[in-house]
C-alpha cells in the first residue's frame, strides 16, 4: 500500500466496455466528474493489441469491438457513505451505457 491509497478502503466500481469515446460519451462522464466524492475516479482503460485481434468465437472474452473500459472506480472508508458511493459508481456506468 501506499499513503495515496491506505490500508481499508471500501472500494466499489462499475462501468462498461465502449466502443468510441464519442463526444456525447465524453459529456456525460464530464457531468458526473461534478459529483466526484473523495478519493473516487473514472478509468479510461485502453483496449488494444492481442484483445482485440482474437477471434471473439474462440475466447471468454467477447467483446472484440470495444475500445475503452470505462469505468467508475469509488474508494471511501465511512460506512455511512456506502449507498452515496456505490450510487456514484453506478452513475458512471448509466452514463456510458452503451
């Protein structure tokens, strides 16, 4: 662990597989940045090389066409914030529903 990150959070997240960061993707996730509580982020993680070369028929695996996985990653200690968290991270997620 490190100090930006101490031992015990109650971490939550969601998000989904999208295929462009298109601009009405990118407004959205913008919007809900307003509300970023603590030490919560979103994640645009890149899908690209061998992910997206394989055959979607013959792995575990199926979405091929994705380019991004976005993410709403929700890290809090209070208990008493839970529901306020996990309704944060699922926002990201309704926000980029693809």
């Amino acid at each position: 662990m490190n100090e930006l990150m101490p031992f015990g959070p109650r971490p939550y997240w969601s998000g989904h597989l999208v295929t462009d960061l298109d601009p009405g993707t990118v407004s959205a996730v913008c919007e809900c940045l307003d509300d970023t509580p603590g030490l919560n982020t979103i994640v645009f993680e890149p899908l690209s090389g061998l992910a997206r070369r394989v055959n979607p028929e013959t792995a575990a695996f199926p979405a091929r066409a994705a380019r991004w996985n976005l993410t709403g990653l929700a890290v809090w200690s209070d208990p008493h914030h839970d529901d306020a968290q996990v309704a944060w991270a699922r926002g990201i997620a309704d926000a980029v529903t693809p």
